[in-house]
C-alpha cells in the first residue's frame, strides 16, 4: 500500500489491490481532497477469479448475445417491412412480363419506400414502351399484310383478264394448232392466276397450302375441258405443306403439263380417270399423276426437294 499518497497527489486517485493486516486481499481506491492536504482512502474484499460477478453468463454472455439476436431481427423484420416483401413483389411482376403479359402494373408499389418506388415505375415505363411499341409492330403487319392481300388480288385479276383476252383470242383463230398453243397458254396462266388467289384467301399471306392449291387446280383443269368430250373424274390425295409463290410456281406448271397431256392423249374420246397424289417425306416431296389411259402409260412423277 506504500507510494498510494504520492500517486494520489501525481495522478488525482489511486487504485490498486493490497491485502490488509489480516492477510485478505481488498481492492482499494484513493485520491486526494482539499488541495492535496486531506486523502481519503476505500476499500472492498477482492471478488477474486472465481467470483460469481466475473463468472456470471447472464452478464458476461447471455445478454450481450440476447442484445445482438434481438437487434439482428429488428433489422430483419424492418427489412422484410420496408424492402425484401417489395422486391418479392416486384420479380412477381417482372415474371409477369416476361410471359409476355404487360397490363399488369405494379400499382401496389406506390406506397413503398423511394428506391421501391423508383424501381416499380421503371419497371411500369419499360412495359408501357413494349406495349406501345407492341402495338406498332402489329398494325405495320396488318397494314403490310393488307398490302400483300391487294396486290396478290390484282395480280389475279391481271392475269385471269389476260387468260380471257386469250380465250377471246382462241375462239376466233381457226387454225388447230395455234388454237390448242393458245388454250395451253391460257390454262398455265390460269394456274399462276390460281396462285395468287390461294395466297390472298389464306391466312398467311407469304406461304400457301399445297394441298388446297393442288386440289383447286386440278378442279380447275378438269372443268376447263369438261364440256369438250366424255367425262373424267379426278381424286386428290394431298399432305399438308406450305411453300412459297416462287416454288409453287414450278410445281403448278408441271401439274398443267401432266393433267394436259393426259387430257390430250389418255381420256381423248373416251373419258377416264385422273389421280393425283402429292406426299411429304421429311425434306423431299413427291407429285404423281396417273391416269387410266389406254395401253401402258407410266405414272408422271414430279419429285421436289426442300420444304
């Protein structure tokens, strides 16, 4: 305990741990009054290492940890408040758009924080710019695809009136070979006429169905001679395949060679019957046209590769 005074006088207090005349380790506390002429001089028994003081859990652990656990979820349920249930909210919508369905609004965000509300009107221009935008693509469609229909229609009626300037014009040459050169170049014109009426009458104006195409035309060849000479009865079998104007063109022209060939040579005078079958094998596509003509006639086969 010697020295305590003049650390009191240095220092203003002095603390130390001494034991006292019987021997019990005290903790003591000094400091000096008055000016320096008066100290006074506290003392309390030591807990020691084993006290319950320094060995309590409930101080030394349990309520620093309870302290954190309950700050920890003040913060977690302020999160979940005020953003984790805004945002949840906010990838439902963006889930929503991107199914491709943009009336959806996040409307409900407008109560959320600034930086919610922020994120929540980004997202509600960025559908309204994809809506408009949208809408747009799909009138320049319809109006393009209008535009398609009329000038397919007026390329159909081009053509058939050059058909009939050619019929007027067959009906009045007397010579038979250039009446039948006539007759055959109206029957292919009225193949491409048929084309362009397939196309603007099908729902996509670019493609047209093979199969409907190739049951008009052969109708339309059958009836073409019909009143001319005995009767011939046609069938299609035809599998579904949409192809363009550029390879339909081909595939009409050859159909025109083969039914009027036919015509000419195989049903002359006696009349007959006409199949035509059109099939579809993965990228190659097969035209037949056979007929029951007299003596060995082969069936006319048109093979087409591609789609």
């Amino acid at each position: 305990m010697a020295g305590w005074v003049e650390r009191a006088r240095n220092d203003g207090a002095a603390v130390f741990e001494a034991r006292d005349s019987r021997g019990q380790r005290r903790d003591y506390a000094g400091a000096a009054l008055a000016g320096g002429d008066l100290y006074v001089l506290i003392s309390a028994p030591s807990p020691g290492l084993l006290s319950w003081a320094r060995l309590n859990p409930i101080g030394a652990l349990l309520l620093p940890l309870g302290a954190w656990l309950t700050a920890f979820a003040a913060v977690m349920l302020l999160s979940e408040r005020l953003f984790i249930r805004w945002l949840d909210y906010l990838e439902r919508v963006a889930a929503i758009y991107a199914k491709g369905r943009f009336s959806v609004r996040p409307i409900q965000a407008m109560n959320a924080p600034s930086e919610i509300r922020v994120m929540a009107r980004t997202l509600d221009e960025m559908a309204e710019a994809i809506t408009v935008r949208d809408r747009s693509l799909t009138d320049s469609l319809a109006e393009k695809d209008a535009l398609m229909r009329e000038i397919h229609h007026r390329v159909k009626n081009n053509l058939q009136i050059i058909s009939s300037l050619l019929s007027m014009q067959q009906r009045a040459v007397a010579d038979a070979s250039a009446k039948a050169a006539l007759g055959d170049t109206r029957q292919r014109i009225s193949a491409l006429a048929l084309i362009y009426r397939t196309l603007y009458q099908s729902d996509d104006v670019r493609h047209a169905d093979a199969r409907v195409f190739l049951t008009e035309l052969v109708g339309q060849l059958i009836a073409s001679e019909a009143g001319r000479g005995p009767m011939v009865v046609s069938s299609v079998e035809a599998d579904t395949l949409y192809v363009d104007p550029d390879k339909l063109a081909p595939l009409a022209l050859w159909l025109v060679e083969a039914v009027s060939n036919a015509q000419k040579h195989a049903f002359a005078g006696r009349g007959g019957h006409l199949k035509v079958r059109f099939r579809v094998d993965g990228a190659t596509s097969v035209l037949e046209v056979e007929d029951d003509g007299p003596a060995c006639r082969p069936t006319t086969t048109w093979a087409w590769a591609g789609p």
